[in-house]
C-alpha cells in the first residue's frame, strides 16, 4: 500500500507541475493536439476487430489504436514500449533484448495467449510460443498499431485467445523521400536510413537499412545473475505499392534481420544460456486488394517466414508458409457478410543441447482455418448483432468451433456493446516435445514433454461503454469475466524430482480497463490509464507455468501528461505503478519515462528520451533494467 501512495503522489505532483509551471502558462495557440478534436479521433477507421475497415464508433469490443503520433510522443524506441499505453496489456523488460508482453493476466517471455501480426501476418512463434520483441521493424516504420482485448478467436482463431495485436507498416508513398534517424545515448547507438520514391505513375517503392549496438550497461544483476550484452543488429527491408484507379492494389515487402549477442541467463534461466550465438529472421508478404463494390471486397494474402531460434543450449532453424482469402461482402439488406479461409504449413531443424532438447529435431505441422461474420442491423444507425464463428483444424486435434455473438448500440455521442465468445488454444511444441530442467523452491525438477494435452479452453464476457463527455473529452470503459479450463500447467513430484505439464487449472478471471482522453488546453493533454484484475484460480497447489496467471488482485495504473508549450516544442511524461498479474510473489513497482521534441526546421527533429527515470526496478525478473536518457535525431531530406 506505501507503493501505491506513493504513486499517487507521484500523479498528484506532475499533474499540478504541468497545470502550473508558469514557463507553460502561455497564451492558448494552435498546435498539432487541437488540430483533431474528439469526434474525429472516434472516426479513426479500425480493420483488426472485424477484418474489414470501419470507424471505432462501430466496433463491438474494446479496442486501443495508438496512431504514429501517439508512438511518438510516448518516445517509444521500440515496439513493446509503445504497447505500455494500452489498458490491460502487460509489458515488462527482462533483459537487454527481451520484453515479456501480454493481455488480460498472461504475461511472460514465451506468452502464446494473443495474436501479434504484423500487416496481417502472424510473428508468433509456431515452436516456442511468443515473439522475439527485440527482432521486429524500426518503429519509424510504423503507421498505427490496433490492439484488441478479449476474446477474438472467432475471427483469428486459437492464437487470439486474449487478444489481438496488430502492427500496421506505412505504405511506400507514405515514405516518399529520403530519412535518416540516429539515436545514442546511455543504452547504445542506432542507425536507420529510408529512401522511398514514386516508380512510374502507380506505383511505389521504399527501402530502408539499420545497424545498432546495445551494450547493456544499463541492466544489472541480482544474486550474480548475468544479463545479456554487447547487443548488434542489422536490418534491411523493403516495400512496394501498385494501385489502379478502379478495383486494384498489390503489396509486396520483405524484410531480413540479423543480430550476435553474448547472452545472460538471469532473465529467465530455463530459456536462456549464457553463451554467445548469433541468429537470423525474415519475411516476404505479398497482397492483392481487389475492390468489388461499395464497402466491398476480397484479398488474398500470402507470406513465407524463416527464423532462427535460441531456447538455453538448444538452436531451431524454423520456416511458415501461410496463405489466406478473404471476402467482405457488400451489405444486403440488414446483414454484411464477412467470411475467409486459411492454411498454415510450418517445418523446422532443431539442434539439440545438453540441457535443452526434443524428441524430434525435425517435425512438420499444417492447420487450417475458416470464419464467418454477419453483422446485422437490427435497427438502422443504432442497434446491431454479430454473429461469427471460426473453425480450426490445429493438426493433432479435432475440428475446433469458436463462436462469438456481439449486441452494439450506438447514440450520437456513446457506444455501448456486450459479448460473449468461446476460444481454446492449443499446446506448442516446446510444450508437448520439450526435455529440461525446473527450478522451484531451491530444488531441480526434470522435465519430459506430455502426449496427452488437450486444448485450453475459455468462456468470455465482456462488456463496454464509449462516450465522448465533451467536445475535447472522451471515455472508454470495459469490464470482463473470464472462466478458464484446462490450462496447461506443471504438476511437480516432489518426491520424485520430476515436472509435468497436465490440464489441471481451471479458474475465473475478474477486469477492468478505462481510458480517459481530456484536451484540458490546447496545449495540454491528459490520459489516465488504468486496469485491474482479479483472478480466482483453482485445480493445483502449486501455479506454475510458462506466462501462468496468479492467485490474487493486480492492477497498472497510469497518467500521461502530453504538453506543447511552443508550437515546435513538446514534454511529455508518462508515471505509472505496475504490479504484475502473474507474478504476484514480487512487489509492484512506479516507472517514470519523459520525452522532450523540438522540431528545430521542417526537416530536422530533436529528441530527448528518458526511461525508468525513478531509478530503475526490477520489472518482474532477476535483472534491473536501470535509468537510460538517449538522444534521438530524425533528419528528413
């Protein structure tokens, strides 16, 4: 409880140290936070929620799109630090060049429960579970991210167990010219360079490179556990657009990593060896849009993926092949139809170690999918129904059904839905195949992978309320139960020195989100963020698993001071108290990251970016991830 008082002082004291430094109390002026009010920001188009792009006004679920100007001004360097404004997603940093993300009481360095995509194609690992934060795109590159929380399986399948994280790239005419963005500071140095141009009368191109050093100064040890260092990458990708007039447009990108590290073992032992290694990852996406009417249409999509993966001593070489079409359905009547299809066809090469290994180093899985969607107008321009539904065949299990019914109603300034859906998620290799060891309570358990798994399962529901207060205020709300069963977990024998994964948790989670946007001045924004959950959990004696929820209470609670003194200056501030969903053995902690901009010419860009400026904490693993201020300049020519 002193924690949280002392968060709430914290709030209490930048809010009147913004309200009321008299360097801020100037004139009201325009500037880029009053250049769209409420109303237009509600109008934002969404696609993840229903497949097909329609304003949030019309969405029946709770949805958080952070444009590239709410990227920005967070001085997010990377992905996961831009997903910390989200309400009920979970991000912590254990290590160097790993960040544990998840939604709604999951959370962990391998959580499989959501869906991350990147311009539709999925980045989850088939094998291990999880993404490899630290190896995605520059996030200059980013467009907007649209994340959604609850159950969204009927529409992206067993993956999209919690939730759906959706990062969406600029297209190549929106990188039309030439940009370079340096950063260098306390945690290591960054270089990335664009060039995009117009190829012909309708087509565009872009290409972009990238090379950085972190050294992991900034992140120490606890108990003589080693974090990672001397962090290189490489990057390299590309994208090109063609549209005709009418009904047309392709999309072809690429992308291509590589990255060497000297890799500690304090973030997470049982995944990670301290040793040096280097890996690799890629893509190549291609999508054909074809437009067939008036908010209608087909695409098709189809991706080839290859990765190296490092789990302790163990080394995979993976590769995904994936393909998918979809048809939105002009509206007919009181129904709009959505429907699509898909495959996913993944093989890989393991190189087992000494502490890690599997049964099989060589294994091929395919599964396919299939949706429906209607949303039917049960009175226009106010009360709708969705219905939908998704079949996946998950390789090794029967055909599984996961229907969702969703009941919106929407008034000239409000939104109010509900839903109920059901969605399963099955195991993972790592989890069925896997040989390694445990540490619990000071003792080593053994570890031999399961045959016999089945699919977790879970009954949602959810509930939300959307209301703009003001013409320069606006609120979103939700709250949800969650009744799990099945989940996988470890059964330890203690007598035995022995660990299983069996599907004995059942359990019943309890949230809340809530997001408050209020242009309090021109030039001066505030966002308070907050989510609480409570989870009642049942079926073991000992909870313990890759990303597992807890017993217990837990929440985040956050406030984002957005100001622009000048119009070419910004300061901006992000405080929050974290504590943990699914680590409730350790204390919450308060963060404080700052971000200055000064736009010193249209072409030129100057960034000041602090984070963890409170001192630094442990964020739920064995290392402290330390105070870090960077300089960051982004020069357009």
């Amino acid at each position: 409880m002193r924690r949280l008082g002392d968060c709430f002082s914290f709030f209490f004291f930048f809010a009147l140290l913004v309200l009321f430094f008299p360097a801020l109390a100037r004139a009201e002026a325009e500037d880029p936070l009053a250049d769209m009010d409420i109303e237009q920001l509600m109008e934002v188009e969404v696609v993840t929620a229903s497949r097909r792009a329609e304003p949030l006004t019309q969405v029946a679920g709770a949805v958080t799109v952070l444009t590239e100007e709410d990227i920005f001004r967070s001085g997010a360097t990377n992905i996961p630090e831009a997903l910390k404004l989200v309400p009920g997603v979970h991000v912590s940093q254990v290590d160097t060049d790993k960040w544990a993300v998840g939604i709604r009481g999951f959370n962990g360095l391998l959580s499989h429960k959501h869906l991350v995509l990147l311009d539709g194609r999925p980045m989850t690992s088939p094998d291990m579970g999880g993404v490899s934060w630290g190896n995605t795109i520059p996030i200059s590159l980013i467009k907007r991210i649209e994340v959604v929380r609850g159950t969204w399986t009927s529409l992206w399948g067993a993956e999209s167990f919690t939730g759906v994280i959706n990062i969406i790239t600029k297209t190549a005419a929106e990188c039309e010219g030439g940009q370079s963005r340096t950063l260098v500071g306390t945690t290591g140095a960054e270089q990335i360079v664009r060039f995009g141009d117009q190829f012909g009368d309708s087509a565009d191109v872009m290409g972009y490179f990238s090379g950085s050093y972190k050294s992991g100064d900034w992140v120490t040890n606890r108990d003589n556990g080693r974090s990672s260092r001397d962090w290189a990458k490489t990057r390299a990708g590309f994208r090109s657009d063609w549209e005709n007039a009418y009904t047309d447009a392709l999309s072809l990108q690429g992308n291509f990593i590589t990255s060497s590290i000297d890799d500690g073992a304090a973030g997470i032992s049982r995944v990670h060896a301290p040793k040096s290694h280097s890996s690799y990852n890629g893509y190549g996406q291609f999508v054909w849009d074809r437009s067939t009417g008036l908010d209608a249409g087909i695409q098709f999509r189809t991706s080839y993926t290859w990765s190296n993966e490092n789990v302790g001593d163990m080394e995979a070489d993976i590769n995904v092949v994936d393909a998918e079409l979809q048809y939105a359905v002009e509206q007919a009547g009181i129904h709009r139809v959505t429907w699509g299809v898909g495959s996913r066809y993944a093989w890989d090469e393991i190189e087992n170690g000494n502490n890690i290994s599997v049964d099989e180093t060589t294994h091929a899985a395919f599964t396919a999918t299939g949706f429906v969607q209607d949303r039917i107008t049960l009175a226009p321009e106010s009360l709708y129904l969705i219905l939908g539904s998704k079949l996946d065949y998950l390789g090794q299990s029967p055909v599984e059904i996961q229907p969702t019914i969703r009941l919106l109603h929407t008034g000239d300034d409000q939104e109010f839905w509900l839903a109920v859906s059901k969605a399963v998620r099955s195991d993972n290799r790592f989890q069925r195949d896997g040989r390694y060891s445990v540490e619990r309570s000071g003792a080593t358990y053994s570890f031999s992978g399961p045959t016999d798994l089945t699919t977790e399962k879970l009954i949602s529901y959810e509930v939300g309320y959307r209301q703009i207060l003001t013409p320069k205020a606006r609120l979103d709300f939700n709250a949800y139960v969650n009744d799990y069963d099945e989940l996988i977990m470890f059964e330890l024998d203690k007598v035995a020195k022995t660990v299983s994964l069996q599907n004995s948790l059942k359990g019943t989670a309890y949230g809340l989100e809530g997001m408050l946007e209020w242009q309090v001045l021109s030039w001066l924004e505030l966002r308070p963020i907050a989510s609480v959950i409570y989870q009642n959990l049942y079926g073991a004696e000992d909870i313990s698993g890759d990303s597992m929820p807890e017993e217990g209470l837990g929440g985040e609670m956050k406030l984002q001071i957005l100001t622009m003194p000048t119009e070419s200056i910004g300061f901006d501030i992000l405080a929050g108290y974290i504590d943990s969903p699914d680590q409730r053995n350790l204390p919450g902690y308060f963060s404080l990251d700052a971000h200055v901009s000064w736009r010193a010419t249209d072409s030129l860009l100057l960034e000041l970016i602090g984070k963890n400026l409170e001192g630094g904490q442990e964020q739920f693993s064995d290392l402290k991830i330390g105070t870090s201020v960077d300089l960051r300049v982004t020069w357009d020519f």
